[in-house]
C-alpha cells in the first residue's frame, strides 16, 4: 500500500483530491505545504500531493519556491478537483447572516471568496488560520454564535455546524500535482511539448529580452521535473506573449494545452 503527504485535516480539498487519487492509500496529513514536502523529501512518504493553482486564487506560489529546494522528485501526476465551499456556524435558533460578526477559515480559501465576502459580509472581522479544525473546536468549546466558517461541506458538517449557504464561490476548480520519486511509466497516451519561441536574446543590448518563460527550472542541475514552465500558468491552457528582440511590435499570440 502507498503512502501520501497531503494538508489536513480529514475532509479538507487536498484530502479529497489524495482520496480521488488513490483511494486505497495511506494519507500522512500535516497542517502546512512545507511539511507536507519536507516529509516527502525525507523519505516518509511514497508520494506528496499538493495544490498548485486555483481559477479564482491563481498560482500558488508556495509551491513553486519549495519545489526548487527539493534534491530529487518528479512531478508524475495531476487531479482536478471542484471546489465547493460553504459557510457554516453553530446549531442555535437565532443564527442567521446578520448575526455573523467573525468569519473563520484559511487563507487561501478566503482568497478564492473574495468576491462573496464583500458582497455578503461587508463588515465582518476575518480571521485567517493555519489549523481550521483546531480553530472550529475551539468555537464550538467557546460556544462562539457569532463566528461563522468557510470550508469545505464535509469538513463544516463533520465539525457538527449548521450550513447558512452552499457553493459560496460558483466554478472553482483546484489543480494537484502529484509528486513521486520515479517518473511516470509510459501509458502510449503520453504527449511531448516543444516551444519555440524566436528570438530571445537581444544581439544589439546582448541580454536577454524580456518574456514570460521562466528559466529556472529549465536550467536547475536538480532532478525536479515540472511541467510549469511559464510564469503563469491555467488549468487547460498556457498562454504567453512573447516580445521581439527590436521590441517594436508584440507577435502572434500562441497557447499550448496541458492536455
């Protein structure tokens, strides 16, 4: 049986995501990415499943700069997860909306809810934790009726919290990259990318003209091995705009699918 690092707890996306992807694997769950990679890098773990880049929240950037520290891994996998998020608070006859004065939850999910925040809960006090379960037992213990968290629907209803609104953040999607030490085996659906791009090097300025590719992981000595190789990346397509060396004039628009 595998084993995968993933971010916690119990019901959380990347929890989802690791049960998708295996569903009879061991899962390791910690509370921050860098443990979740640290074990992996130790050994502890068989693979690490991480997200990497969100429609409404973007890049994560986390990753990109750990995985560079990384000695040896590959990047082997991906899922796709919808991600529904709700807003909960606790069980009591007078809970409702206007009642709400602290919204709990994690930093990246508040991002992804920007937009419903604003328009919902203009006034509220947010406040960003690490440990979502930890931090929803404490409002249970506390028996706080003006908090109010978002997170997934599993991880609100496990907690015992009355749901007040489902699917707060309508076509979210998450993407996870799978990281294992050896690279994927051939499956005969396998696709390789090759870029061109025209001239990148100025000869009149001798440097490097200005673009979007980013070249660090294309020259890194390291075995990391990812498939991010533009400073942006979306889920179904990769697009770059690519300025001439006499940087006159911008050229064609090009996108590369990910397949």
């Amino acid at each position: 049986m595998s084993s995968i690092a993933t971010i916690g707890p119990v019901g959380s996306d990347c929890y989802q995501a690791a049960c998708q992807y295996d569903q009879d694997a061991e899962l390791l769950l910690f509370r921050k990415l860098s443990d979740t990679i640290g074990a992996f890098s130790r050994g502890e773990v068989d693979y690490a499943l991480i997200p990497v880049y969100n429609t409404r929240e973007g890049e994560v950037k986390e990753f990109f700069r750990l995985v560079l520290k990384m000695e040896e891994g590959y990047w082997i996998d991906n899922v796709v997860l919808p991600i529904h998020l709700s807003l909960g608070c606790l069980a009591n006859k007078k809970s409702s909306r206007t009642s709400i004065s602290t919204i709990v939850g994690r930093g990246s999910v508040f991002k992804q809810c920007e937009e419903y925040i604003e328009d919902t809960f203009p006034d509220a006090t947010l406040m960003a934790v690490q440990d979502i379960e930890q931090a929803m037992i404490k409002i249970r213990q506390e028996r706080r009726f003006d908090h109010a968290v978002i997170d997934s629907e599993e991880l609100v209803k496990k907690q015992g919290f009355d749901l007040i609104s489902r699917e707060v953040v309508p076509h979210n999607r998450t993407r996870f990259a799978v990281i294992g030490k050896k690279r994927a085996p051939l499956t005969g659906y396998d696709a390789t990318a090759v870029i061109t791009i025209g001239s990148m090097f100025s000869m009149s300025s001798n440097r490097w003209v200005n673009c979007c590719l980013n070249l660090i992981l294309m020259s890194s000595s390291k075995k990391i091995y990812c498939s991010q190789l533009l400073g942006t990346m979306q889920i179904l397509r990769m697009e770059v705009k690519v300025m001439r060396s006499d940087q006159r004039h911008w050229p064609k628009r090009h996108s590369w699918s990910l397949g």
